[in-house]
C-alpha cells in the first residue's frame, strides 16, 4: 500500500513544476509590454521603465525568470493584484471557501441523486423510468450551464419568487466569517433565519453546478451496474442463494463503484469550470468570479497565480481521488 | 447433408454486406441517432444557406420593433417569427447566423486539434520509451486544468475574439486525441498483423498512416464527434463571459451575454438562443452515441 | 425416493414459439450418486442445471411436469423458499473460477457469508468453520488465505475455495458444471480427485456437467448424453461405454483420442449441431446420423427405456442382450 502512495507522490512533484512552467509561460505570451502587463502601468517614462525591468527582474535570461519565480512561489509570495493591491493569496483563501462550499453542495447533490438514479435505472432496465434517467442525463451534460441557471433564475427566483437570485446571504445578516462556509457560519451566529436564508442562496446556484456531474453520475452509474450484474460472481452470489437486496448492494454495487469513483473525481475539474459560469451568473463570490473579473480587468498577477492556484487544486483533488480508487480495487493496490 | 436441402439462393450482398451498409444499417437502428442526424442536417442546412434562409439581415435594427415576443404570443408579429431583441433585431434571424458561427468553430477547432493530436498519439504508441512519456506528461499537465479554465486562460492572453476561440478550444481539446490514439495504437501495435506488416517490409510512415490508423479510427471518429458538441459549448461559455466572439456577432452564446438583463421582461430573448444551443449539442451527441454503438460492436465482433 | 426429479424440463428464450434450449428433459439423481451430463457445446447441459438453481432470467422461461429435490417441489416454491434451497441443499460451482468469485471481497468473506446465512453461525464460528472448509479443499496455509482476495490465487485455488464455498452448506447435492475445463491439466486431475474424495466423504449427490468422457468413465455411476437440448440416452456408466446404444455416444466415444492411435484424423460426426433455423422435422441428428433412415427424417423419437439404457432412437445399435 505504501508503494502504492509513494508512486504516486512521485508522479505528482513533475506534474507541479509542468504546471508552473506553463502559468510560467502563458504570462510570458501575453503581447505587448511586459511591464505594463506586469504592473498595469503604462506609458512609463524610458528610466522609470527601465528601474521597473530591473525590479521585476525582467533582463534577466527566461530560466532565471522562471527559477526566480519559483523560489517565490515556494516563500508563499504569489504577488498582489493590481487592482485591489492585496496579496494574490490573500484574496484567494479568502475567497475560496465560498466556492468550496458551492461545490461540495453540488457534488452531494449530484452525487447522491445521480448514484440512485443510475442504480435504480440499472435494475429497471428499458422501463420509463430507464429511459427518462438516461433522456434527462444526456440533456443535462448537453446543456450550457450559464443558460441553464438563467432559466431556473427565471422561473423560481423572478417568476415563483421562492430563492433569490443572487449572493450567497442577504445582505440585512451581518455574519462574522469564521469558516468562510455560509451553512456553518450562521448556524454559529445568533441572527435569526439566517442560516435559512442562506440555504435559500445555496440552492439554486448548487442545482445549476451539479447538473453536468449528475448527468455524468447517473450515466455511468448505470452502465457500470449493468455490465457488473452481468458478471460471473454476480450468477455465483445468486447460487448461494443470498438475497437480491444483497446480491446487488453488497456484491453488486461495491464493484459498480469502482470505475464511478474515478469518473466522480475527474467531475472536480468541471466542477471548477462550472463554478466560473455558476459564480458569474448567481454573482457568488468565489475564486471563479474573481478569476473572470481578473481577466477582464487585465489583472496579470492574478491571472497567473489564480490559474496556478486552481490547477493545483484539481491535481490534489485527483491525487486524492487516485488513492481512495486504490482502497476500493484491491487489484490496483496490489499491482506493480 | 443439411445445407443441401434448403436450396434457396441466398442474396450474397445480404451475406456480406458492404462495411458502409453494414455501419448504416447498425446506425439507423438508433433511433435517436437518426433524429440527431436529421436535426444537424437542419442546422448544416441553416448554416450553408443562412443568407436565403434567414427572413431578416441579422445586423438590421428594427427601432421601431424592439423586444417584440414571438408571433405565438400576444403582441407577436408575423414578420418576426421568434421575436426581436433588445436592439429590434430578428431572433430568428440570428440564430440562423449563429449556427454558422458554430459548426464554424465546431468544425475548425476539430481539424485543427485532431491532426496533430493524432500524429502525436502515433508518435507516442510507436515510441512508448523514447518520446511517449514525454508527450504523455505533456497532456497530463495540459488536462491539469479543467478545459474551459485552459481555454479562459489562453483567451486571456491571446485576446478575446473568433479565431482565438478556435485557437484556445483546438489546443484544450489536444490531450483527449493524443490519449485516445496513444491507447489505441498501443493496443494495435500487439497484434499479428502488424508484425506481419513490419516483416514484409513496411516503413514507419507507412506503418503508422496505412497499417495501424485506420483501425483506430472508430474511437477517434467518436471523440471528434464529442468534441464538436463540446467546441460549441465551450464558445457559447467564452461568449457568455464576454471572452469569446464578440458582440454584435450573433454568436449563441454571446447573445445570451446581452440577453441577462431581459429576464423578467423579454424570455424569449434568454430561452430561445440557450435552447438552441443545447437542441444542437443534444443532436450530435446523439449521434455520437449512435455512432458508438454502430462502430464499437463492430470492433468487438473484428476482434 | 430421488434425491432430484427431473420430468420433461422445456426451456425456452422466448415466447412458446421460440426453439427450445432444453427440450423435454428427464433426469434423476439418487442420494450419494454421481450422474454426468455429457455434450458438446450449446447443448444445453448447463442451462438445465441453471433451471433447477432458478438461475434463468427473462425472456428464458422453464416449464416441466415436475422439478422434485428432497421432496420439494422447485416449481411452487416462493423466491424466499427456494433462496433457503439454494446454496444450502444444492450448491454449484462453475467453470472459471477466476471470475466467480467478487473480487472487492475477501475469500473469508465470502465463504463465511453463506455459513451465516444458512448455517446461522455467528461471526466466530463461521470464521473458525471457514479456515476449516479450506483445509478440507487442501488449501495450505488456510488461515492467511482467509484474507486473500481473488485475484491474489491461482486458478486451481480459486476452484477449489469455490468448492468449498459450495460446500459450505453441506449440500445434499453438488452441481459441478465443467469445473475443470478452464484449468490447467496438471490441476485438473486434482480438482476432480478432490470433488470426489468430498462427493464420497460427505455423502452428496454430484451432477457433473462434462465433455470429458474419460472423466466419465472414471468418476460417475450414470451418465446422460445431451444433443441439441435433447438427452438422447440416459444409462450406467460402463454399460454405455461398453454398448453405446445412440449412434452419437458411439460418435462421442469414437472420437476419443486415445481411440483414434495411429489414425490420420480423428473420427467425426460430419456438419453441425442444428442451430436455431435449421432444426430437422425428424430426429435432431437425422442429417448427420450415419445409420439414419426414412422413418429418422421424419418422425422425432422419444426417449424409450431399451436393452441397456434409456434411447432416443428409432434404430438403437448394441441392443443384443447377452
């Protein structure tokens, strides 16, 4: 078990420094002047300009650049925005739990009706309820999310009025950020209704993020239970004359898991996709909202280390995802 | 003894059936397939043709018809089938400008990442010790990011605008073909008739386009066809954020930019470019499952 | 009194129209007594024993006159009635062993799940009797492999803790359908010594499903030949080996390499099995039988008790009593 972790540290420290080469980069490419993009300023006279080249260290050959970089990234120095002039990594931690908090919303959301759902239309195969899971899944990752939030905005928040259409609180609460999660805050304040109105927030814009994970969820969930109900040790398990229930939730299920986990944690990725249009259109501050108004506002800084940030989110995740799936296949744990 | 006896003349072409019949027969079996095809073969349609089919130019500002709903509604007018926008421009209209915009972008961004995410893939199968780690490693970084952040970024520096869509959709959609043809090369590679192949003499280009990548060729065939329904979506969300085409291009998703300070009053404005929107996505993907189907059983059966 | 009762067992994939995978079976099997089914390929034997373990799902449908194990009758009873037959009384153990078993569990696991299930053993015992159950299938080291999972044995062991997850209930009838076919030669002979060391020991009835008639000869009392889900002749081992009286057990004994020494090819039957569209009016061996006659292309035989054996045929050779 153990090789099995360390191989898989290993693969991660390349895949670390692949990413910051290419953050690295990708800031390089931007055309026109590198420290007008650098520090946003523009038209600097030709000594002030030279002073800033100097300061950011940019005539010095690209490697040094990119070991120079490297080493403030390890020092925890990710730069500041040049609009706010806060710490890159200040406003990052600071606004990450929200999206966090979208997240896991979405992914319980997704995960638990997806998982039923697809377990449910395996065992009813070719009925109305088979084919309306597998109709609605397919619409769903078909969907563009950002068009799919304006609708649900449309129709329960301006038309029923039952959730509002955007933030995560309103803003008559005044909740001191202990977490940074809204649920666990307002539960701990002494306002009233506010953890409601919270959960009021929450609802839509998790919906929205989690239906591309739930159509994904339920598909392969499906497909996965069929094949393993028609493996061997499935006619073996009847044989022994255990009951349904279990022949199919504890033979069954544990092995149809297997390959839905791995299709889960690559759902990280497009949950964090998903949250940039989710957060943009429900107006939820987190990392993907700051991300997109960086860009727009050309705030280079942020752009690069937010992107830094993020991939390196999404390989944890996945490296995360990659030991669990080791726990749950013995195989793989044992192979070389 | 038995075969004898039923004398019957057996139609050879039934016995063995071109490939191309043998695929389509398989294809038209699903029938969401064939609606998805027939709904793209709509669109293909609209997108050729959009200059004599669309009743209005797209650009054309009716100032005197802003945000007429669709002529079902009240206040509808037969001139304007789905409505006008906030400018009194004719939805329909540009809608059907749109999907030229699309399947522009769908198509392009395809060509563009699947040649050299081919040749990349023969590559690294054919060297899995030299350059396939290398090119391997490569794509693991790139697929790192999630593909619309991949995508925002390289729209970040290189500026918003169409081909710049196309440019940051065709190296997002990269990995997957460098994966897939990878996978499956290595998978051919094993078998005996490409030993034979090497035996009798074959060069490496001629192993690698002649041999060995035709019978790759199915799963690629559904990649591509995914990656089209994900091209589009992909430039409708770069639209939407504004990082995409730019408006007054009618893009799909741009459209749908504009159009969020209408909900309450103007729906139509919202609904109708998103529906359409995912209407298409829906039809390829359809067909991309028929098409699955129809190619993956016979790959099992080849075997 | 039978330990199973078989009488005229249809199975069918389909409506009443379809062909039948097993048409009009009879069989029985009697306390401590070993029967094989003998046959090719798609003959049916092993989904007749799937029937019986109520195995078969839509669309295939089983039908019989009667279905009797123990004095039960498998017909009428409920799910839950015949799950505590199952696994129980009558335990089958298939033909690869690398993928009967689950392989997200523990071979402990899932021995000790049917001793808790059928045998109300408490977590304890059931280990304790598990450990027991592997070194009765001469499994060294039985108390470490009880964490071993699957894919960490070989074939051979993986059959025989199949073996002994079968008997674990203490069956009064064990169903071996081909249990050797997918292992190696050297452990095939083993795995048969050991079904029958357990078969004798433990008193079971034991249908083994084959298309080794050398096993025959050496390890049944009765055998049952199948043809196109047809049993086409039911009798007593040596008697059948000595006199086959259906002209396909003399084809399936005349193919036998050994009998075939110093010949260019071996012995065969020429054509196919019938297959779903070509079943004959008449008797289902009619075009390839080389003793067939009008009266075969004709008309179907029923399965009639003759000199030495039960016969489906119109002209059975070997009939000359002694």
């Amino acid at each position: 078990m153990f090789s099995f972790i360390a191989r898989r540290v290993g693969l991660l420290i390349p895949t670390f420094f692949g990413v910051t080469l290419l953050t690295f980069a990708l800031i390089r490419m931007i055309p026109g002047d590198p420290v007008e993009v650098m520090m946003g300023e523009r038209r600097l006279d030709p000594e002030m300009h030279a002073q800033a080249m100097e300061r950011l260290g940019l005539n010095k050959p690209l490697y040094e650049q990119y070991f120079d970089y490297i080493g403030k990234l390890a020092h925890g120095d990710l730069g500041e925005s040049l609009r706010s002039r806060e710490s890159v990594w200040g406003e990052f931690s600071a606004l990450f739990p929200a999206t966090l908090e979208l997240s896991i919303a979405a992914l319980m959301f997704a995960g638990v009706l997806g998982l039923l759902a697809g377990v449910i239309a395996a065992l009813k195969r070719g009925s109305w309820f088979d084919h309306g899971v597998m109709g609605i899944s397919l619409a769903g990752y078909s969907m563009p999310i950002f068009w799919w939030g304006l609708i649900l905005i449309m129709f329960f928040s301006v038309g029923l009025g039952w959730t509002p259409v955007s933030g995560r609180i309103d803003l008559l609460f005044d909740i001191e950020p202990k977490t940074g999660f809204m649920l666990i805050d307002t539960l701990f304040s002494d306002e009233d209704g506010a953890f409601l109105d919270a959960l009021h927030h929450l609802i839509l814009p998790a919906i929205v993020l989690g239906t591309i994970p739930l159509a994904v969820i339920a598909r392969m969930t499906r497909s996965s239970m069929l094949e393993v109900l028609r493996e061997d040790y499935i006619r073996t398990a009847r044989a022994k004359g255990l009951s349904p229930a279990r022949v199919v939730f504890v033979h069954g299920l544990r092995n149809a898991l297997i390959p839905v986990l791995t299709v889960v944690g690559l759902q990280v990725g497009t949950l964090l996709a998903g949250a940039v249009l989710t957060e943009t259109i429900f107006s939820w501050p987190g990392i993907g909202k700051w991300l997109i108004e960086a860009i727009g506002a050309r705030d280079y800084p942020v752009v690069q280390n937010g992107i830094l940030l993020i991939a390196c989110l999404v390989i944890m995740v996945n490296f995360v995802v990659d030991i669990l799936y080791g726990f749950a296949n013995p195989r793989i744990r044992h192979q070389r | 003894m038995n075969t004898s006896n039923t004398a019957t003349e057996v139609d050879q072409s039934l016995l063995y059936p071109s490939p191309y019949k043998e695929f389509w027969h398989a294809f038209a079996q699903n029938k969401g397939a064939v609606a998805g095809l027939l709904f793209m073969s709509l669109i293909v349609f609209c997108a050729i043709f959009a200059p004599w089919v669309a009743p209005h130019n797209p650009s054309e500002q009716y100032r005197d018809f802003l945000l007429t709903p669709p002529v079902w509604l009240e206040g509808g007018n037969w001139q304007f089938l789905l409505g006008t926008d906030e400018l009194g421009r004719d939805l329909l209209s540009r809608l059907i400008e749109g999907s030229r915009l699309s399947l522009l972008i769908g198509l392009s961004s395809v060509v563009i990442s699947l040649i050299p995410g081919v040749i990349l893939g023969l590559f690294a199968g054919f060297f899995p010790r030299l350059l396939g780690p290398g090119i391997m490693r490569l794509m693991d970084i790139m697929l790192a990011l999630p593909s619309l952040l991949l995508a925002v970024a390289i729209v970040a520096i290189l500026g918003p605008g169409l081909i710049n869509t196309v440019i940051a959709i065709a190296v997002v959609s990269l990995p997957s073909y460098v994966r897939l043809t990878r996978a499956a090369v290595m998978g051919e590679l094993s078998r005996d008739y490409v030993t034979a192949a090497r035996l009798a003499g074959a060069g490496l280009p001629r192993l690698m386009f002649i041999t060995v990548l035709p019978n790759c060729m199915a799963p690629l065939i559904v990649q591509a066809t995914l990656s089209f329904s994900s091209a589009i979506l992909d430039a409708a969300a770069l639209g939407f954020l504004g990082l995409g085409v730019q408006p007054p291009t009618p893009e799909w998703g741009t459209m749908l930019a504009s159009a969020r300070d209408y909900i309450e009053r103007a729906w139509w404005v919202v609904t109708l470019p998103g529906l359409t929107i995912l209407l298409s996505v829906l039809a390829i993907n359809l067909m991309g499952d028929g098409l699955r189907d129809a190619l993956d059983p016979k790959l099992k059966n080849a075997a | 009194m039978s330990l199973l009762e078989i009488k005229n067992l249809n199975v069918r994939f389909g409506d009443a129209s379809a062909v039948p995978v097993v048409d009009g079976l009879n069989l029985s099997v009697d306390k401590g007594q070993v029967l094989a089914i003998v046959g090719e390929s798609g003959s049916g034997k092993s989904v007749t024993m799937m029937a019986l373990m109520g195995l078969i799902d839509a669309p295939g449908r089983v039908n019989a006159d009667a279905l009797t194990f123990d004095g039960h009758n498998m017909l009428t009873l409920s799910a839950r009635q015949r799950r505590q037959i199952v696994g129980k009384d009558m335990a089958m153990v298939f033909q690869d062993p690398m993928t009967a078993l689950n392989p997200s569990y523990t071979v402990g696991f899932q021995i000790e799940e049917v001793l808790r299930l059928h045998l109300n053993m408490s977590k304890k015992q059931a280990r304790q009797r598990a450990i027991e159950l592997l070194e009765t299938v001469e499994i060294p080291a039985a108390a470490s492999r009880m964490n071993a999972y699957p894919h960490q044995l070989s074939g051979g062991m993986s059959q025989r803790v199949a073996i002994a997850m079968a008997i674990a209930g203490e069956p009064k009838l064990l169903i071996a359908d081909e249990p050797t076919t997918a292992l190696d030669v050297t452990i095939q002979a083993q795995i048969m010594d050991l079904l029958l060391k357990l078969q004798r020991e433990q008193n079971m009835g034991l249908v083994l499903i084959t298309h080794d008639l050398a096993v025959v000869a050496e390890t049944a009392q009765r055998v049952c030949v199948m043809y196109a889900g047809q049993a086409v002749e039911v009798g007593q081992v040596p008697g059948l080996f000595d006199r086959p009286a259906h002209p396909y057990s003399e084809a399936l004994l005349a193919a036998i390499p050994e009998h075939s020494l110093g010949a260019a090819r071996l012995s065969t039957l020429p054509g196919i099995v019938p297959g779903r569209f070509d079943r004959p009016q008449g008797c289902l061996l009619s075009p390839r039988c080389p003793y067939v006659q009008d009266t075969c292309r004709q008309q179907r035989p029923a399965l009639e008790p003759k000199a030495y054996s039960q016969v489906r045929c119109f002209f059975p050779l070997n009939q000359e009593v002694a």
